[in-house]
C-alpha cells in the first residue's frame, strides 16, 4: 500500500512540475489596450487555444511516462491500479491547472491604470472539461503500455 501511495504522491508532484512548465511554455492571448478599452485581437485569439494545447500535451507526455514507470513497480497488483492511476492523474492535472493560474498573468481587466498601446498577457485557462480527461487517459495507456510490454517480456 505505501508504494502506490508513493507513486500516487509522486504524480501530484508531477503535477505540480506540470503546472510550472505550462507556466513556461505556455504563450498567453494578449490583450491590447486601445480608446475603446481592452481587446483580444484575432491573431492574438490563437493564444488562448495553444495555452489549452500546450496543458494537454504537458499532461499526455509526463502521465504515460508515470503510468509506464508505475505500472512497472505495481504490476502485482493488477486491474485495482486502473482506478487509482486515473484518480492521481486527474488531481495531478487539478495542481497542474491550479499552479498556472495562481502563478500565471492576472486577467487583463484587473490591470492598473493601463496606457493606450500596452499590451497585457491573458491569465492561463482551461474552459473545458477535456483538458483535464486527457491526464487520467494517458496515465492508462501507460499502464496498459507497460501491462502490454510486461507480456511480451514474458513471452520471450
């Protein structure tokens, strides 16, 4: 029980990771101040789609790593694994999604007293469920990676 609470503990920390590195990659929408107040230009609109991509391709990459590496250690234990990789996955993308947020921009509208021509970096958001679905998904597949190369291991 302590090695998949260890494990468990270790993908909330790669969450965390996951949260500072969607900080470092991400490029937030910017928001231009002009005399009718603060928009979002349509080039700079892509920016909100790529900060969701750049949290999901995050989350992909360090979840199947981690189930990979986790499924290897806790392979005794069998299907009892497929309930608790998705269930640290999805906090371990909860703490990713909160720690961009609180370290990120701050929404352009709380900005203080902004001039004409600044432009302010959108904060980093999800408006979606799916982002978040997408870290519990890969954390299975590389259980089921790791279950799959476990077998043919065997069969050798």
């Amino acid at each position: 029980m302590r090695r998949v609470v260890g494990w468990c503990v270790v993908m909330l920390v790669l969450g965390g990771v996951g949260g500072l590195l969607w900080l470092w990659l991400a490029e937030p929408a910017e928001w231009e101040v002009t005399t009718q107040g603060i928009i979002l230009t349509e080039d700079a609109a892509r920016g909100q789609f790529a900060v969701v991509v750049t949290f999901v391709t995050i989350g992909a990459v360090l979840c199947v790593l981690w189930g990979w590496a986790a499924g290897r250690s806790l392979r005794e234990l069998g299907w009892v694994l497929v309930p608790v990789f998705a269930s640290a996955a999805a906090l371990a993308s909860l703490a990713a999604w909160q720690v961009g947020v609180r370290l990120g921009p701050s929404d352009p509208r709380e900005a203080v007293d902004p001039a004409i021509g600044d432009r302010l970096s959108a904060s980093l958001e999800i408006d979606a469920v799916a982002p978040f679905l997408v870290w519990p998904m890969f954390a299975l597949i590389g259980l089921l990676l790791s279950a799959w190369l476990d077998r043919s291991e065997q069969d050798t």
